[in-house]
C-alpha cells in the first residue's frame, strides 16, 4: 500500500496521555494484554479510535462533553497501553480485532455493545456487527469509512484536493508518520483556517514506530474481508446511526453505500464540516454532540 493511503487513516489528538478514571485489563483470544480505559457514568457505550495503530486520546473531547454516559475506550491491539510483541499479518487481521471486543463484551457482562466508532473505529463497528449481530444495541458511525474496499479508490483523492503547493511540499520533505499527517492536515477539514488553528494538536508521541505497519497491515485485511462483511450486514437489523461531515474527505458515497447494505441506517451530515467535527468549530461541534446525544438517547 503507497505511504499516502496508509497516513490518511491515521487520526491524531491534542496530548497522548489521557489519565482515566478507571482502567483494566482484558486478555484476548490469541493471549494479548489490552488495556480498557472508562470515564463518566451512566449508560455504558464502547468508542472505538480511529487508525488503526494510534491511541484513543484525541477522543477525549467527545467523552468529556457527553455527561450521563460511561464512555469505555479500549486500546486497540498495538496502540496506547496494548502491546504487541509481534506485528504481522496474523495478529493484525480485523477478526482479532472483532474477538477483542467480544472479549470485552463479555468482561462486561453486556447482553449487547453500544458501539461507537470514529473512521476506523467505525468500521471496526461494522466487522463486529456482521459477525455478531445479536450482541449488537446499535451503531454509531463518527465518519467512518465504508463496508466494502470502494472507498479506497476516492478517499485519497478528496483529501489531496484540498491541499495547496506548500503542504505538498512539506509532505514531500516531512519525515515519519507524524510529521507527514501534520503536512496533510487541512486535507481533514472544510475550513482551512480551523486545520491550521488545529494543526499544532498533530503530537508525535501517537505515533510510534509501529503506527505504519499495524495501519499498512489491517487495512490490506479489510479489503480482503469486504465482500463477506458486506453480505452478513445485508442479515443486520440493528440501529445504525451515521453522523458525517458534508465535506467529510470518506465522501457521500461512503454513507450510501453503508444505506444501500443496511437499509435501517439513519444518516445525519453535518454542513461545511470535514472528518473531525469537534475541531471544526464551534458551530460543528455543537451539532456533532447534538446529533450523538439523540442517537444514544
């Protein structure tokens, strides 16, 4: 997979250390240690971070600005606090991924998950659903990208439109994972002025030496996944709740075709907003948090 299409599943946050109220650990199926963080109290619903490879923290707006919910935010294998000692293609394939969160589900002793999940942690969301559907209350899916591998071919393309000469060239003569996303970060956004504001949240201590390899090896695995995920989704009956950005670089046909697949899906854009709502401005946010509280409700 070319270096670009890898970073552009790659999600950053202000500070990646999170300090949470209460946290545990779980051990999964094939032996891994994964850590599991919980904030707040009330209905209990998993969010999923986006990546794969990188640690929750840039959520924490989300959870803090949610009250009446206990928002459980695990690591994901090989991000945060979850280590791996071998990164390849067996222990990075998204069934692992899928059996952690049922182990998880099961440490919980919850009937069914409240899944919320943003771009990748949204398609995680989705590989669980079709493999367990009964253990499934409903899905939320936070820009997330799409079911099947179509959205590969543009999602890339819609981000580089936005780019002028100098990040390009600064992505061109950047070095690492980090400096390369900090580069291509108006990419995410409607408004230029808000990517730049924000670009300073770009913190290089979330990505770590593996970050590209976990991305770069996941990902392979859900293309190849694709056409059986979509066809046990087609035999979905839960809830499904997508909350996107208009100009959201995942695209429109992304939330169709997850529409056309499930057809019980209930779509929410956001006007003049990209792929990360809370940093748009405070007129996104405030409808982003408005549109998650009435799918939780």
């Amino acid at each position: 997979m070319k270096r670009s299409l890898i970073i552009l599943f790659v999600l950053l946050c202000p500070s990646a250390i999170v300090i949470a109220q209460n946290h545990f650990v779980i051990h999964s199926n094939d032996n891994v240690t994964l850590t599991v963080n919980e904030f707040g109290s009330g209905k209990p619903v998993v969010l999923l971070a986006g990546g794969p490879g990188f640690n929750a923290a840039y959520l924490e707006p989300i959870w803090k600005a949610l009250p009446g919910y206990e928002f459980i935010v695990p690591d994901q294998r090989g991000t945060g606090h979850s280590f791996l000692t071998k990164i390849d293609s067996a222990t990075m394939q998204v069934d692992r991924y899928v059996e952690d969160l049922d182990v998880l589900r099961k440490h919980l002793k919850l009937k069914k998950l409240v899944l919320a999940g943003h771009s990748w942690g949204g398609m995680l969301a989705l590989a669980y659903a079709a493999k367990y559907p009964k253990n499934v209350d409903r899905l939320l899916l936070l820009g997330s990208g799409g079911i099947t591998r179509d959205f590969f071919t543009y999602f890339n393309s819609n981000m580089k439109m936005r780019l002028r000469e100098e990040d390009l060239a600064e992505a061109k003569a950047s070095k690492g994972l980090a400096a390369n996303l900090s580069a291509i970060w108006p990419g995410y956004f409607f408004n230029r002025q808000s990517a730049m504001a924000t670009k300073s949240l770009v913190d290089t201590n979330l990505a770590d030496h593996n970050a590209a390899k976990i991305n770069n090896l996941t990902l392979q695995d859900y293309k190849r996944t694709g056409q059986s995920r979509a066809a046990n989704l087609k035999k979905f009956r839960g809830s499904v709740y997508i909350i996107q950005g208009r100009q959201d670089p995942v695209g429109e046909s992304t939330v169709y075709e997850t529409k056309r697949i499930i057809p019980q899906t209930r779509i929410s854009f956001i006007e003049k907003c990209g792929h990360l709502p809370w940093l748009e401005d405070d007129v996104s946010a405030a409808r982003f948090y408005e549109l998650i509280r009435n799918a939780l409700d």
